[in-house]
C-alpha cells in the first residue's frame, strides 16, 4: 500500500459549507426580518452571500484582509452588494448569529461517515483547514467526525495558509509522514490541489459538481465513495 497518510481539506470537501451556510441563512433572514429591508429574495441574499463569501476568503488567503474583517466585515460588503443601506448594529448582529449558527450545522457529503469509517481501517486520517479553531472544532463536533482524524492542522496556527507548501510541510513533519506515502483529498484546485503539489504530495481532486478544469491531479472524484476504489 502506497499511502500510509490522509490529509483532508474540511469545508466544501467533507463538511457540506454551501447547504450549511443556506440553511443558516434561512434562519438569519427570516429572524432578521430581511425582506422588510429591502432584499428581494432570500434566494438573492444567499447567492450575493456565497459570492462575497468566496470573495473575501480568496482576499484572507493571500493576506490582503485580516480574520476579523472576514468574519465580521462579511455582512457589511453583502448589503453594499445587493445595494441595502444597512445599520452597522444590522450587520453586526448579522455576522454574529452567522458564527454562533453555522458551526451546528449538521449536513456533510454523502457518504462522509461511511467513507471515513472504512479508510481510519487502513490509513491515518487528518485535517488541513484554513478555517478557525472554534468554528471548525464545532463543526467536527457536531456532526460527529472529530474522531476519525489524529491531527487537525489549522493554518492560523501554523502560521501558514494553503496553498503556501510549507503549510503541507509542516503537517507531514507534525505527524510524521513523508510525502511519498501521503495523499490530500480537498475540493479547491488552486488551495488544496495546487499546494499539494508543491509540496510534493499525491492529491485527489473531490469535484462533486464536475467542473470542467484543466489542472492536473494525481486523482479526481466526483463523490467521496470513489475513495474506496482505489485506497
Ligand atoms: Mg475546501
């Protein structure tokens, strides 16, 4: 057997962030009364969120804004999107109830529990996540996958984000594994795949929505059960 380690990416690759997040958003704009401010549909509001999210995240990763204007800053660029005037008390309360919210929420991939059972048999298991201790432990936590990994590496530790190598250096010399026998299942061919890569790391791109790229990856999936055909 080749590998002997697994690195996980976690929002967007096993922990469902876009189902998650709607549902959050449901709530907020329902319990914020939303549409009495001028946002035509819930719908709009959570597709101009999903961009502004993806956005801001993109800006946090190469360091060009910092973690509190990510997560408290968010709501503020997403009423200037959808051109709401908004009180700063709005969106404030906004990021709040998000943060307090969204880490309960329960929807992972398909297969996630059933997959991670059959591969902690035979391999080591972690997580490499940019994502924040408090939110990503919640998250683990409540959908119960926290004990299918030995290390859970976050980038706001380390130092380093994806897809920076030494991030993935650093998670290899922490548990011990050279890259020969590791592999990196993640979902963002530039923060996961690309990193990996420069790292020297096998990866294995999860494309559930079969985008259509011309990266290469070692491996390619469409739905976390193919894992079982080849590991
Ligand atoms: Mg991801």
């Amino acid at each position: 057997m080749k590998y002997k380690h697994l690195f996980f990416d976690l929002d967007h690759t096993l922990w469902d962030f876009e189902r998650n997040c709607t549902e959050t958003l449901t709530e907020l704009y329902y319990h914020f009364g939303l549409e009495g401010h001028g946002i035509v549909s819930l719908e709009t509001f959570i597709k101009t969120y999903l961009h502004r999210n993806e956005i801001m995240w993109e800006q946090y990763r190469y360091g060009n804004i910092d973690r509190d204007t990510l997560r408290n800053k968010r709501f503020d660029f997403v009423l200037y999107d959808l051109e709401i005037e908004a009180s700063p008390d709005l969106t404030r309360a906004l990021s709040e109830e998000y943060i307090l919210r969204s880490p309960y929420k329960k929807n992972l991939f398909a297969d996630t529990h059933e997959v991670l059972t059959y591969l902690k048999e035979k391999y080591v298991l972690h997580i490499i996540t940019n994502g924040f201790r408090e939110t990503q432990f919640l998250k683990m936590d409540s959908t119960g996958i926290t004990g299918y990994f030995s290390e859970v590496i976050l980038s706001e530790e380390v130092g380093w984000k994806k897809p920076d190598s030494r991030i993935f250096m650093y998670s290899l010399e922490k548990v011990g594994a050279v890259a020969a026998e590791s592999l990196m299942v993640g979902d963002n061919l530039d923060v996961d795949i690309a990193g990996a890569r420069g790292a020297g790391i096998d990866q294995v791109y999860f494309n559930p929505n079969r985008i259509r790229h011309r990266a290469e990856t070692t491996f390619e999936i469409g739905a976390l059960v193919e894992l079982k055909g080849f590991l």
